[in-house]
C-alpha cells in the first residue's frame, strides 16, 4: 500500500467516524433555519467579494491583500466562536500506523472541512468581477484565489496549533487576543485615521509579490510541522500516566464559608479554577470580551455613543455569561442525584451560581470604569449594559437549567459533538443577543434616542431585583423534572 492509498484509507475512516457520530436532535423548524443562516452567509460573502472586486477597479487587483488581515481575523474569531478543534489521535492509536502519519492524517482531516470552503465564496466573486474584469486574465485571477486560500489553509493551522497549546494552558488564548487588540488599535486609535489606510496599502502592494508567496508557503508548511510534533506530545501524554497530575494548591477562600450558598459559591470558584471545561468556557468568554472593550474603546467618538456603541458596550457584559451559562448543569449532572438527596442544595446551588456570574460582570466593568471616570463613555451606557447582563440575559440562560439533560465531564478538553441540547442552546444564546439589541430599535423609534438607555436600565433593574423569584421558578419546573433530568444525565454520564 502506498502513501497516498494508506491516507486515503485513514481519511475515509476518519469521515465515517464523523457520519456514524450521533447527530444533533434538532427540530425541522431549527435544521431549515441553520441551512438558511448558512445560505445567507454564503450571499453575504459573495456580495462583500463583488464589491471589493469593483473597489479594486480604482485600487488595483490585489485589494483583496490589504483585507487579508481582517479577514484572517474573522475567520479566526469565527473559529473560535464555534469551537472547532483538531481531531485527536487516540482512534488511531489502535491501527498499525505510525504516529506521525497518522498526525498528518489528523491534519489533512481538519484541511478538508466543509468549514475552509466558505471563503471561496468570497475569493471567487472578488476574481471575477476584479482582476478577471479589469483583463488581468484567468492565470492572474486564480493565481489570486489560489494565494488568498493558502494565507486561510495558514490560519487555519495557526488556530490549531492555538487551541492544541491551549489544552495544556489556558494562558495561550491571550495572544490571539493580543494580536487581535494590536490590529484593531491601528486601525480605530484616534488622530490616526490613515493607519489603517497605510496597513492597507502596504499589504496590497507587498501581498502579491513572489517573495510574499513563498513567505506564505514556508509559514504554512512551518506551522504544519509545529502542528504535528504538538498532536504528537498531546498524543503521548494521554496515552501515558501523565494525565494524572499532581493536585495543586488553592486559596482556601475563608470569605465564603458563612452560609450553605456561600459555599456552593466556593465551590463555584474552586470548580471553574481546577476543571478544564469551566475554565475554557469562562476563557472563550474573557477573550470576546476583551476584544469588544476594545473596540468600545476605540470606537470614534465614544462619549457621545449612537446604537452601534450602545450594543458594542452592552455586549462587553453579555459574552461572559453566554459563553459560561449556556451548558449550565452539564458538569454537575454528574452528580445530580446527590443534588436531588436534599431538598435545598439544588436551590443553594442555583443561587451560588447566579453570584458568581455577576461577580464575572466585575471583570468588564473594571475595563470600562476608567474610562467613564475620565469622561470617554457615560456612566448610563455602562449601568445599562451590566444591568441587561445581570437581569435580562440571566433570566434568559438560566431557564436552559430545565432543559439541559446532557452530562459533561468537568475535565472534558473539548465539547462533544452528539449535542441533544444544541438547538435550544443556540436558540438561548441568539435571544441573549438579540434582546438588547431589539430593546434599542424599539425605544429609540417610539420614544427617541434619549429613551434607549434607560429603557435598557428599567428591564435589566427590575429582572435583577426579582432575581429570587424567577431563579425560584426555575428550580419548581427542575423539581417537577428530575426524573427526566436524571435520565438524561444517567445516559451521557461518563463512568
């Protein structure tokens, strides 16, 4: 058997594995909006692609290499948001096949995702209507396509090789979020508007030369080895005893050991701190936010804010929440049928975990605070985004408490695929993110822009101060279900 026959064979292995995994159990209604919501992101890309290939007529035709480091930092932000992770070599462990071949494998799988050929549908309708248009010829224009999708094929190993060094350390998701706040700084720091004009124009002048190509094809097969050798050490270290590490110190966290909800609380804290499937959620949800303070920040004229500021503000306080309450229950199904053994320590528990998710809200507001003090952004702009995020979009993601029925094992290094709950969590976490959104549009069409944020203050006060009774209401509904929780949990519970 030959090389290529013998990673033929393993890619065909590796896409049956995928097809034979349990697929999500969404509605038909959820499934026709997903395959719409695809469509339209496909329309969108290749309306963006034909205007920028019209702007390259005044421009010239590699344009599209002066947006090719926006794009890159939207295809990995979109990557991040959907959590798509490499596959992992233990199935492959067991065949007769090197390590390394089967690293590669592992790679070429991750290359051929469906995912990576979303962007021809921007690079194709740039070429046609562009370099194409202008009678730069065929060869020109799919020498253009061809480049842009090796700089993607780069990306997409970059975030590989991000998210295999961050099973080992959480503390490597801060430099995409370094990079990510660098660029966005060039390009939205006041006084300098034509920073990223100049970015721009460099990229377009020096993105298509020959010495660039190269540079992009030696980045790319250098990242494809650093890929390997560390798919390779992850292999052997879960194959090895090392998975059993030694038990590290914490605070003993003496402030909260004055009531039963003080301590779930510091359970809370010492879960998130010691488990990999918390810590990563409340991770994914502090890179986002970063990256939206930033850009509130740095938006032009953030003291006097429009509705396009407002929700840039609001949304600093949202993502953290969304990204750790959206598989509320999941890590502690594990053990609900401990929780179901007294009355009141799944109502201690509900309550604990609503505290620490505001106590997370303190994080942006400690961002923002600054600069309100010093008069960039209004003291009303920053109540109203962390009172929608403790009150309306609690509200909102703790109902997924009733719902949830899926356990997950609070050291998991990566969100299993068969999802039963996915459409009702998506579902969740577009309504979270919506909602401020649609509040905005209403108060400012009927009672003007002057109305917007205290209309955003009087929702999110009055859900916070009846935090109580509507957290008591989801705990009667979790009562009245155990026994559908618990089945669910006792199903997908890893033993």
């Amino acid at each position: 058997m030959t090389k290529a026959q013998l990673f033929m064979l393993l890619l065909n292995v590796a896409a049956k594995g995928s097809r034979r995994n349990p697929p999500d159990r969404r509605s038909g209604l959820l499934s026709a909006v997903w395959r719409a919501g695809v469509w339209l992101v496909w329309m969108w890309l290749a309306g963006l692609g034909f205007l920028a290939g019209r702007m390259s007529l005044a421009e010239g035709p590699t344009l599209i290499f002066g947006l090719m480091p926006y794009i890159m930092l939207f295809d990995f932000a979109m990557r991040f948001a959907l959590q798509q992770s490499p596959m992992r070599l233990r199935p492959f462990l067991l065949l007769p096949v090197r390590r390394r071949t089967a690293a590669a494998c592992c790679l070429l799988a991750a290359m051929r995702d469906k995912y990576n050929l979303t962007w021809v549908w921007l690079f194709v309708p740039y070429a046609i209507a562009g370099p194409a248009a202008s009678g730069h010829g065929f060869l020109f224009s799919a020498a253009i396509v061809l480049t842009c999708l090796l700089l993607m094929a780069a990306a997409n190993l970059l975030y590989i090789l991000v998210s295999s060094l961050a099973s080992l350390s959480s503390a490597w998701w801060w430099l995409p979020a370094a990079v990510c706040s660098a660029v966005f700084a060039v390009s939205l720091t006041q006084g300098s508007s034509t920073s990223a004009g100049t970015l721009i124009g460099l990229c377009s002048h020096y993105g298509f030369t020959p010495a660039a190509v190269a540079a992009y094809a030696v980045a790319a097969a250098g990242l494809w080895r650093l890929d390997t050798g560390l798919l390779l050490r992850l292999s052997l270290r879960d194959d090895s005893s090392a998975m059993k590490q030694p038990r590290r110190r914490t605070a003993a966290l003496s402030f909260a050991r004055q009531s039963l909800t003080a301590e779930y609380l510091r359970m809370e804290i010492l879960s998130t701190m010691r488990n990999r499937a918390p810590k990563r959620n409340l991770c994914h949800g502090l890179l986002l936010t970063a990256v939206f303070c930033a850009v509130t920040l740095l938006s032009p004229n953030p003291a006097e804010p429009d509705l396009a500021t407002a929700s840039w503000c609001v949304y600093c306080f949202l993502l953290l929440p969304t990204a750790s309450l959206t598989r509320i229950m999941e890590t502690e199904g594990n053990s609900f049928s401990l929780l179901m053994t007294h009355k009141d320590s799944l109502w201690q528990l509900l309550k604990a975990k609503y505290a620490f998710s505001c106590l997370t809200l303190l994080l942006p507001l400690a961002v923002l605070a600054p600069a309100a003090a010093t008069g960039r952004l209004p003291w009303a702009l920053i109540a109203a985004g962390l009172l929608t995020a403790s009150g309306t979009a609690h509200f909102i993601l703790f109902q997924l408490a009733a719902s949830n029925r899926q356990a997950v094992p609070a050291d998991a290094t990566a969100t299993p695929k068969d999802r039963h709950e996915a459409g009702r969590q998506l579902a969740a976490c577009m309504a979270v993110l919506a909602t401020p959104a649609l509040l905005l549009l209403i108060a400012d069409a009927t009672a003007g822009s002057d109305a917007t944020l205290p209309a955003l203050i009087a929702t999110g006060a009055l859900l916070t101060a009846t935090n109580r009774l509507w957290l008591r209401a989801i705990h009667r509904r979790m009562v009245r279900r155990k026994y559908y929780l618990a089945e669910g949990f006792s199903q997908t519970r890893q033993t």
